[in-house]
C-alpha cells in the first residue's frame, strides 16, 4: 500500500539545526560502493577493532547466567563500577573521588554531552565549542536550544585555546565551555599549563569547563587528568570513556567525574531519562577497569604504534604535513595546497583508491584544509590501503 504524506504534520522545529550526522550518511554511500564489489577499506571512524580483556568478557558471560542480573539497575550505577572508576582515577592519574558522590558513569559521552548541557544550560545561553572540534558538542547544544559560540584552536597554537582572545569575548551568557585533550581531531596532547589556565578561566568567569578525555592511553606514555589541578573539582567535570582505551565502543559505558553537587544535578537529569545499564555490563566494566598496566601498553601503545607508521606513510604518499608527536587513534594532516579542500582529496581516495579517510571540515572550519586517518583497522587493511592510493593517478 502506497504511503502518502499528510503535509499537515511537520517535524519540530529543531530538526532544521542540525543535519543527518556525517558517518551516518557517508557510511550508507560506502555500504553501497560494498554492494558493488567495491571492497572499500574503511580508515575514517575510531572504532577499536580489538576485544576487551579476557577477564571482562569472562566477567560478562558469568553475570549474564545470573537469575537476578536482569533487572533493572540503579541509574547512579552500581557501587562496584562507581568504586572501580574511582580506583581507576586514583591508579593513572592520582586523583581522588568519592565513589558515593563524585563519579556519574554514562552509557557514553555522547548521553552525558546531553545530560550535562540539559543540566546546566537554559534555552538562549551560551556555550563555548571549540571549532576544529567533535561534532556533537555543536549539533546537541542546538537541538537543545543552546547558542554555540566557537573558540579557535590552531595549528600554530598546537591546537590549544587561545586566552587572550577568550578574554576578549563577551562571557556574560556563557555556561559551558567544551574542551577534548587529548586532541580530537588534532592529536594535539594535553598540557598540564593549559588544564591550569583553564581552571582559571572557568573560576573567574563562572563557566563550567566540561574535559572530554577518552582518548588519553593511545599511544600516550603519560596520561593526565584536568581534575589534577587544584580546584578544578569545584568548577570543571571531566568525562572518560572505556570505548578506546578498553575496547569497548559498543558496550556504551562512560562516566563523569565533578564535585557532588553537580553529579546531583547530572543524576537529576539522567534518572527521568534512562533507567540504568545492564547489570553484567557494569560489573564486567568493573572487571575491566582492573585490566593490567601491561594489557594497556600492548592495546594501546604497541598495536598503534605500528598502525601508526603506516598511518604515517599514507599521509606522505598523500603528500599531507603532519605533526608526528600528535597522540590517539588517528593521524591528523594538512593537505597540499592544490587541493580546494579536503573534501576533494577524500573524495578522490574514496573512489579511485577505494579507501574511506575523513575530511576534516565534519569538525569546524578550521578544518578545512586536513584530514583524518583512524587506526581502527588491522595493519594488513592500512597496508593494502597505503598500496592502493600508492597506485592512484
């Protein structure tokens, strides 16, 4: 039966500020191109392909055969994921939080960029987004009615925020201020200088500054934490996310960490919206967070580190500048000056070398003129990668 359209009923207005998510589009161009025969490799979205550890699955497996484990879960999260999170901050960043009152875990950033912003943020205000950045800081804060108000990160900068030009600015409506360190999509490491003046800021000008930090152990020898500078617990909220550095995209298992009064307010949010996560989810989580300081240096420093070199390779047969101390599962650079953008040089790769790379306009107009390589696929896939473009005309 044909369906016809009642031209009555139209969508909400917030449709019209944002579009369709990049990957969710462009992944049903390549799933079509597949259809073909095309048999593209995909180096475009950071989506570990390793398993978790051993004992996480192991843990799962065995919760999963529970009677009682299929009920429904506290939204705070259970005490043994919330006590494993805290021992977690304390092991690699030495960190102390409360387990009962500073630690919110998340079904994943993305819920808690909604959670927080809902929390925080009236319809009207503002919040600061850094411009290159993660799409869903921008996209979500206008779904929620929230005005974006970019701030630039540059490649001369090492990717860090400028503070004199913020000081420059107008900061009476701003509420939140987004921050990524390490990089996404630069690579650009955090800097313990720029987590000072960042505290800083948000207690002089009454912005809580929101760290989104999961990409911290790729290929980084010395992870840090913004709540390491004194204070920043009373002003700031730090998210992390097992995703990359456990492996465990799909599980969808995050937190947040603040002072307790604003996990209040995130908790308030969050129990009208969820009802918590899978019980053998969050213990076999909780297993995972005990992963051994040597899982950590094979997954995440020495599989990379090879990806990497050929990540390295494709950037050069690309003739793309790169910064090589850059940290995380992607490769960042800038493309040659011939190309209009970035688009054209991914396009180009797409259809004649059969390769899927990210242009970097998807994060902001400083962008514009890079691109992305992930090292989410398995070093025979960027080897055979790096051979096809070799061959591109």
């Amino acid at each position: 039966m044909e369906h016809t359209q009642n031209n009555r009923i139209q969508p909400a207005n917030r449709l019209a500020t944002v579009q369709e998510y990049y990957f969710s589009r462009k992944l049903k161009e390549v799933a079509q191109l597949n259809a073909e025969g095309k048999d593209i490799i995909s180096l475009a979205i950071g989506s570990p392909d390793m398993p978790p550890s051993k004992a996480t699955i192991d843990k799962l497996c065995e919760v999963v055969r529970q009677d009682n484990a299929h009920g429904y879960q506290p939204t705070m999260g259970t005490p043994e994921l919330r006590q494993a999170m805290a021992h977690f901050y304390k092991k690699w960043f030495h960190v102390d939080l409360d387990p009962n009152t500073e630690i919110q875990p998340l079904i994943g950033s993305k819920e808690g960029i909604l959670h927080v912003t809902l929390a925080f943020v009236n319809p009207g205000e503002e919040v600061l987004v850094p411009n290159p950045g993660y799409p869903t800081y921008t996209s979500l804060s206008k779904i929620l009615g929230a005005k974006v108000v970019n701030y630039n990160l540059k490649e001369d900068n090492n990717w860090q925020p400028d503070f004199d030009t913020l000081e420059q600015m107008d900061l009476s409506h701003v509420k939140l201020m987004w921050t990524n360190y390490p990089n996404m999509p630069t690579g650009a490491n955090a800097q313990i200088e720029t987590y000072q003046k960042l505290v800083d800021f948000a207690k002089r000008h009454n912005i809580v500054v929101v760290n989104d930090n999961p990409y911290s152990f790729i290929l980084n020898e010395h992870p840090i934490s913004l709540l390491q500078v004194p204070g920043a617990k009373d002003c700031c909220i730090e998210f992390n996310s097992m995703s990359k550095s456990h492996n465990m995209p799909g599980w969808r298992v995050g937190m947040c960490a603040s002072n307790s009064t604003f996990i209040q307010w995130i908790l308030k949010i969050k129990s009208n919206i969820d009802s918590g996560t899978f019980r053998g989810i969050q213990l076999a989580a909780a297993e995972a967070y005990n992963n051994t300081e040597e899982w950590h240096h094979q997954a995440n420093i020495v599989t990379y580190k090879e990806r990497r070199e050929i990540a390295e390779e494709i950037m050069k047969a690309l003739h793309c500048s790169y910064d090589p101390k850059q940290v995380g599962m992607f490769l960042w650079g800038k493309i040659p000056n011939h190309y209009s953008n970035a688009e054209e040089l991914t396009e180009k790769v797409l259809h004649q070398a059969r390769v899927f790379i990210t242009p970097g306009f998807i994060f902001g107009s400083n962008g514009e003129r890079y691109i992305r390589i992930s090292l989410c696929a398995k070093k025979e896939k960027m080897t055979e990668a790096l051979n096809r473009i070799k061959e591109m005309k």
